[in-house]
C-alpha cells in the first residue's frame, strides 16, 4: 500500500476506536488464545486490553513476538482488585463471563455503555472474587454436550455483540478514537 | 450425574440437533482450532462437520485424542468438488467465508435455510474453486488494521448468528435431531 493510503487507513482506523470497551483477561495463558482474543479485539475497534499473569504463566513470549499485537495495548494488572478498581473508575460496567445460572444471556446486556468483559482461565475459569466483583454474570448459551466454549471463541461473539448494538447506535461514526500521543506512535511505526 | 438424569440429557441434546446446518473445513490444521471449531458447533447443535485433509496436514491425532469431538462427527471428504456436490444433493445453500469486496456481510444471510459454510485454511484462506462453487460469500466485518480473524472465532461468529436466527424460528423446538442408530451409539457410550 503506498504510504499515504496506509497513513489514511490508519488514521480512520484509530478515530474509530472504542476506548470505553475493554476486555480484562484472568490468568489467559495459551498464545493461541491471546492472540485471537487481540485480533479479534483489533476488529471490533476495541484499543486497550487488561491481562492478570502469574509469573510463570505461560510462554508469553511467543505471543509477544507473534505480530498480532501491534496494534492494540496489553496493559498488566497486578490482581483482579486493582483490576476491577481501575475500570470501575473509568465509569465502566464489569461484566464477568460465567457459565452458571446466575448468569444471564450474553446478548440481553447493553454494550452501549462503558463496559469491561472479564475472560477466566482456559482450565478453571473466571475467579470467585472476579465474580464477586462483577456488576453481572454473562453466559453465551450452549445447547450441546460440551460444557463450554474456547475462551477466544466466547470473547469474540459477546465483542460481536457489542459492535452490533454499537454500529447502530452510531458509535463507530461518533467514537472518541486513541488519545494524539499513541496515535502519533501508530502512526510513526505503520508508516516508517 | 446419575445415569437416568445423563440418559435424559444426551436425549434431549441429540434431539434438537440440527441436521441441516454444516462446516466444511478445507485444510483447517491447527489442533486447536478444529478442537475449537468442534466445541462451537456441538453447543450450537451442529452434529456433522466436514473436513479436507492433505495427508501431511497436521497432528490430527492431538485433535482426535482430545475428546472434543465425541459429541459430532466429522466426516472426512476427499476433495472440495466431491464436498460440495454431496452438499448440495442435501439441499443445502453453500456459503464460502471470504475476505473480499464480493462477499456479503454475514447476518444479511438467511440461516433458517439447509446451510453449509465453508472455511478456509489458516494461512492462505480459501480455495479459488470453494469460491467458485459457493452460492455466496460472506465475510464477518471487521473495522481494524489486523486482516483476519482467527478461523474457529469467525466460525463461532457464523454459527452464533445461524443459533440466533434458529431460535427465533423454532428450529430447536421442532428440530430432526440424530437419526435412530446414531443416538443409540452415543447413549450407549454417553451412559456406560
Ligand atoms: C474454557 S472456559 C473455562 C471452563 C471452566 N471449566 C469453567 O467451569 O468455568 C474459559 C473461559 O471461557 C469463557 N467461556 C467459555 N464458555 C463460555 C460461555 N458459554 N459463556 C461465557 N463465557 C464462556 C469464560 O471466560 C471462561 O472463564
Ligand atoms: C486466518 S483466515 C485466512 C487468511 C488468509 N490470509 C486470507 O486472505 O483468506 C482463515 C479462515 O478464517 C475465516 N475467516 C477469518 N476472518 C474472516 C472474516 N472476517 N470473515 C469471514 N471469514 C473469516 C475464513 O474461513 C478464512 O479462510
């Protein structure tokens, strides 16, 4: 792409961006799995993401070094209070995925509104305090034999979900876009 | 479970399986994504997959012993001219999930309908001759810089909204679930 058109492209992509829709993902491990949560992120113009890591979760590494993340932020928490603490004050609603009955369908939320999306851990799933914590359960419901459903697959049809209700609603068109600072840099490193 | 409550609910999960609505996956190799792929479509009640392997593709055995897919059955097809004729001999609209300018976006289609959706290989997508011989393309919008989406997410996203559409419809309800020997298999190796 000559560089003028990249510049544009870029530009349009990062006004769009949703900087009031965030995932935070809870001990997320597998790099095939950050890195289809990140693209898919990417897709639904959703700029920051939040991730609590143990020490030795994980082969990080590789997902750092896959590409997938260039163009969205992984921001680390220390833990799930200080978690939940941050995005609360950002005037979000914390939605915690869960497969049980308290929770209801993912598609009856308003993702309109500011909202965070905790993702659980491939084996266990979401904590108890994350689920305490939560202004709400959400599930995707299942109607087969298999107890749940991949981790980047649940999180990329509840963000689905929320680019739907927010293309109508105009929120694409009327969005705040990255900060001028982190555009500049995406801009300086897309086109250089 | 007790086994009269397990009995119950294998019964009932193979009765509102949906017998018209397939994949056909053209060289999917990644072990997770098919182990994926499977887990989305058992939960929507897809019961038959298919898929074109090269002989080299993959580690299929990681994905065979996984476990994932006790619940469907993934039919192996020889080649894509073979898949899709045999496809259409069930009646079904043939839809190829392509990231062109030729394809429709994804919730425009009627899913109510016999639908087989064709995925393409991680790499290099899909084949110019699924192209040719689908009745549509269709492509899942994405609105970033990243070019696609993980190929079990954009499946997931396919067969969420096909769910959708066929629970509004009734199709659950009023489904033609398994035929008679398939269920007496699974129920005897469910309860056993
Ligand atoms: C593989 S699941 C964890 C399964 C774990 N055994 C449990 O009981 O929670 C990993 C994560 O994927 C998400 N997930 C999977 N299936 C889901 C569903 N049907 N609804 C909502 N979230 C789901 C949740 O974030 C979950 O914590
Ligand atoms: C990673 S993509 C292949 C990318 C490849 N470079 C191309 O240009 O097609 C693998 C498969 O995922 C599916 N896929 C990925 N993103 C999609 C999207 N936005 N819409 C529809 N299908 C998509 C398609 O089946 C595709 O063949």
């Amino acid at each position: 792409m000559a560089t003028d058109a990249r510049f544009e492209r870029i530009n349009t992509v990062l006004d769009r961006r949703q900087m009031d829709l965030t995932v935070l993902m809870e001990h997320v491990n597998k790099p095939h799995n950050l890195s289809a949560i990140v693209r898919t992120a990417d897709a639904v113009g959703v700029h920051d993401l939040h991730a609590i890591w143990h020490d030795q979760d994980l082969e990080r590494s590789n997902f750092y070094s896959s590409g997938s993340n260039n163009w969205t932020r992984v921001h680390r928490q220390p833990d799930i209070d200080t978690a939940v603490d941050t995005l609360k004050q950002q005037g979000m609603q914390i939605l915690a995925t869960n497969l049980s009955d308290s929770a209801i369908d993912f598609r009856e939320v308003d993702y309109t509104k500011p909202t965070a999306i905790i993702l659980g851990t491939e084996r266990f799933g979401i904590s108890e305090r994350a689920l305490e914590l939560a202004d709400q359960h959400i599930v995707v419901p299942m109607m087969g034999m298999v107890q749940s459903l991949n981790v980047s697959v649940a999180s990329a049809l509840i963000l689905y979900e929320a680019q739907r209700q927010r293309d109508i609603a105009g929120l694409y068109q009327h969005a705040q876009g990255v900060e001028a600072q982190e555009k500049q840099r995406l801009l300086f490193e897309g086109c250089h």
